[in-house]
C-alpha cells in the first residue's frame, strides 16, 4: 500500500464488495444521484413561456448571447427531488455526533439562526449608509466587549473573515509594533503541534520560521523557548490549549520569557471553547488571539459562507488594530474608517485587512449565544465539553491507546495508532469502518506529532446516552479488528453513497466541469 511521510496510506486497497449490483444503481431507497446536467437537458423547461412579440427589439446593442446556454431545464419535481437527494448524502452535526478532533463541530441553537434572520440584521447591506444601521453597529461594539471582558484583552479586531484570516491580522499587528519600536525582527518560533496554519502565515509575512519540539508529555518545553529566543525573534504563535488536546501548563512562564526577549506572544485561539469562562487568556501573557466564533460560540463551521474570526488584542498591541473599528461614543457608536479618523483617536492602525467590518450573520449568532447562555453558561459550555472528552478517553482508554498516558485531556482526546498493532488495520480503515456505523471520522493523522493520531471532540452538547452508544460502537469495532477482521475495515465504508475514494487523487485532480457523455456532445457537433 502507498504511504506517505506521514505513514498515511494514499490508497485503499483493491477489495471489491460482495453486494449484488442493481440495475439503477441505488441500494433500497438510497437513490444514486447524477449531476443536475444529466437529470435536465437544455432543450427541456419547466415552465412555459409565451412566445415573444416580434415588436420588440434588442436593447442589448449587439452584446446579446450568440450560442445557447446550455443549461439544463427541469420541472419543479425534478429540481426539487435532485437537491433533497443532495441533501440527504450530505452528513452534518443535526444529524448526530461530529468527533471532528481540532475543528469544533458543535450544535448551532436554533435560537441563533431565528435572530440572524431578522431583518434589520439579515438584509443589511455593507453599502448602505451608515447613519442607517445604529443598531447593527452597536450589536458588534457589544459582541466586541463581551469578547474583550471574556478574554482579559484590551480590544479586538472584528473584521478577520476567518481564523487563519485572524491569524494573519494578528502577526500584521505584531509586525507594525515592532516597526513602530524600529525594529525589523526576522524569527517567529512555532510548536511541532502547532495548526499548519500558524508556520505558513508567519511564512507568509516574510517571517523564518524556527520549530519548537513537543516534549515527551505532548507540551512545550519553556526551556526549549528559551533556548530559541534571540533579538531577533518577533513572537511566538503557540496553540492552548494544544492541538493535542492539553492545556499548556508553562504558558505563563513562556510568556515572560518571551516579553522579556522583546518578543510578542501570539495564541492560536482554535481551542478556546474549552476553557471559556476558566480562564483568560490575557492573563496568561497572551498579546494576541483570534476567535473562531464558529467554533467557540456555535454556528455552523465556516458559517455557510464568510466566517469571522476577530482578533483580540493586549494593551501592548491595541493601538495597530486594522480598520475599521467600530467606537462607542455618548451619541451612539461610531464607525472609524480612515487613518486620520483613527490617529485622531489616538490609534495606529496597520491598515484595513477587508474591504467591509465583517460578518453580520456571525455576529448576531455569536452575541445571541452570549446573551442566551450568559457568563456561567459559557462557563458551564467549557465544563461539559471538557467532561465529554474525558468521559470518551475513561470509556476507551482500557482498549485504544492514549499517546501521553492516562491523564486528563481538555475538549478533545487523543488516541493513537498502537492499539491497532499487528492487526492489520489502520487508522485510515478503522476511520472508514465508522461511517458504516453511522458516525463521521475524527480527525485523522493529526497532530503530526503522534503516529496514526486519532483526534476525537464530542463537544458539550451530546447526552450520555449519545457518548454511550459512540462509545460501544469504537469499543465493538477494536474487538473485531484485534479478531482479525481485516476485509470488513479495508473494504469500509460499505454502506455509504461512495465506497473508499483516492483521497489524495482527488485532492490533486479535481474534475470540477462538467463534461457532456459522448453520445450528447456527438450530436451537439452534428
């Protein structure tokens, strides 16, 4: 079998199924569904026209289309049936539990979603005059100081699209900081279990990047850090906690020393959910992190569309956040916008990262979550998802293997590949046998850290019974791996819409056009 360097197989295996094929190509009432182009075909309408008058003339001044366009016409059944088919292939976090390990897939109150759909919220325009949106405008100075108070910062950039988007925002305001010192640092320290994210936008800035191992324990060394501090360092960009699930335990003391080379300390905020309301980051030291809100205050990953993921920023760093910034005043709130606006105000902004503040849509979802679930809440949101993790490493750890020991975790646990020793199985298959058992993967191979990583989240939002029964299913799965059931987790997933796929072929040949079957485009040319 193929590997890569990370002892990742890159294909399956040839291991057909033993399930008789169907004429249609469904399974029961599984219906195989063909793309929208070969269900509708252009000379095909689902409603009809009238003829139009010959009177009228082209206004299009010669710009009109001169070959058909080829789409294809369904009736109202037709569409309909093709996309609640779509939808029924499509696996999400209100269908059941979503152990996505490092990505948060957490349940999104309905709550959020009927306050994002207000419309004083939902139809704002980002060109509409300012005078016209009060409201909007104070609902992100409030999801701003509630982000501020909950994280012991000083201020936030609010207009971040993203985390790795909020990454980048981050290290700019790093950058300007020290310029403002003048100073030109080259060497940003980054852990081994860092996100990828955080060495390619250090990377990206022109920054050296300079790895710092993970010790036995999965943790950062302080003395490592030490080691590595120079004059010419400009920060470092570490995750807590980690990605391997622990809190980092010397992060204080990493931030101190880092204060004191002249540095800045930039925390990945990826994690946060697990210890809202426990602790803030502020005083730990951290100068800078972003916030997925997706994430740490629900919504759905990436939010459906633009995400949003603010920066916030200690007093040291709180002067260069970008623009625009929104400013409450004894009149209401106030937009800055331009740099004059800002130095007026004492602020020293390194530019502005987007063209327009941010995502409405996430912020009305993320201050709903705030307001609905108040400090304990979000306090006891950590708690439970903390709990979650350890109640699936107690319920696992006698027969999986746990890379660090007994101990506990944060909001995800980590297992590793060892379990599966001599089985032949592995990670990729036990991975593919549980979509057969109705459950998403965790995330795979990550942290790089430990060989044939597991990484499992549950979140705080599953019962008992649901962690039971996740529980017993992976329990159920090493039993019939250590019996030696190799072809039920090389042919996996059996059951799904599509057997195992070539993961990595697809990544790097995607077919994203649509081409018409020979026949069609046969006679198309005649």
């Amino acid at each position: 079998m193929t590997m890569n360097r990370e002892g990742r197989p890159t294909a399956p295996g040839e291991v057909e199924s033993t399930m008789p094929d169907t004429f249609t190509g469904n399974r029961a009432l599984r219906i195989e569904e063909p793309v929208i182009f070969d269900v509708g075909t252009a000379e095909a309408t689902g409603v009809d026209l009238p003829e139009p008058d010959s009177a009228v003339t082209s206004r299009l001044g010669g710009l009109e289309r001169s070959e058909p366009l080829d789409l294809p016409g369904l009736a109202e059944p037709e569409a309909m049936r093709h996309y609640v088919r779509l939808s029924q292939k499509n696996y999400a976090i209100d269908m059941g539990l979503y152990p996505l390990g490092s990505c948060t897939m957490k349940h999104n109150p309905r709550l959020n979603e009927k306050m994002a759909r207000l419309p004083g919220f939902a139809d704002v325009h980002p060109l509409q005059p300012v005078s016209t949106v009060p409201g909007a405008l104070k609902l992100i100075a409030e999801c701003a100081r509630w982000l501020c108070v909950s994280t012991g910062m000083e201020a936030v950039a609010m207009s971040p699209k993203a985390g790795a988007h909020g990454e980048l925002c981050g290290m700019m305001a790093i950058k300007a900081a020290h310029a403002a010192h003048g100073e030109d640092r080259s060497i940003v320290l980054v852990p081994e279990s860092a996100h990828g994210t955080n060495p390619a936008t250090a990377a990206l800035l022109g920054y050296k990047v300079v790895a710092i191992p993970a010790r036995k324990d999965g943790t950062v060394d302080p003395a490592a850090v030490i080691e590595r501090l120079s004059d010419d360092v400009a920060g470092i960009m570490l995750t807590n906690p980690n990605t391997c699930g622990l809190f980092e335990r010397d992060i204080v003391e990493i931030a101190k020393a880092v204060h004191e080379a002249g540095a800045y300390f930039y925390c990945d905020g990826a994690n946060l959910n697990a210890i809202l309301g426990k602790a803030r980051p502020g005083d730990l030291g951290v100068d800078c992190m972003h916030i997925n809100l997706h994430k740490t205050f629900s919504t759905p990953h990436g939010g459906g569309g633009p995400g949003a993921g603010p920066v916030v920023l200690s007093e040291r760093l709180s002067a260069f956040a970008p623009l625009p910034y929104v400013k409450m005043t004894a009149d209401g709130p106030e937009l800055i916008e331009t740099l004059g606006d800002a130095e007026a105000d004492g602020q020293k902004p390194f530019g502005r990262m987007t063209a327009f503040h941010g995502q409405m849509g996430m912020f009305v979802r993320a201050m709903t979550y705030m307001l609905s679930h108040g400090a304990d809440g979000l306090r006891q949101a950590s708690e439970d998802a903390v709990l979650n993790a350890n109640y699936v490493r107690a319920g696992l750890q006698d027969v999986m293997s746990l890379p660090f020991g007994e101990r506990p975790y944060m909001h995800e646990v980590l297992f590793d590949d060892s379990f599966l020793d001599d089985t032949g199985v592995s990670t990729l298959d036990f991975a593919k046998a549980m979509i057969d058992e109705g459950f998403h993967p965790m995330t795979m191979y990550f942290p790089l850290v430990v060989h044939g990583a597991m990484l499992i989240e549950p979140t705080e939002s599953e019962s008992k019974a649901s962690l039971d029964l996740f529980v017993a299913t992976l329990r159920d799965l090493v039993m019939r791996a250590k019996r030696g059931e190799v072809d039920r987790f090389k042919g996996a997933p059996w059951y799904a819409p599509r057997r195992r796929l070539d993961e990595t072929a697809a990544a790097r040949h995607p077919v994203l056009k649509w081409t018409p079957p020979e026949p069609q485009a046969a006679d198309a040319a005649e």
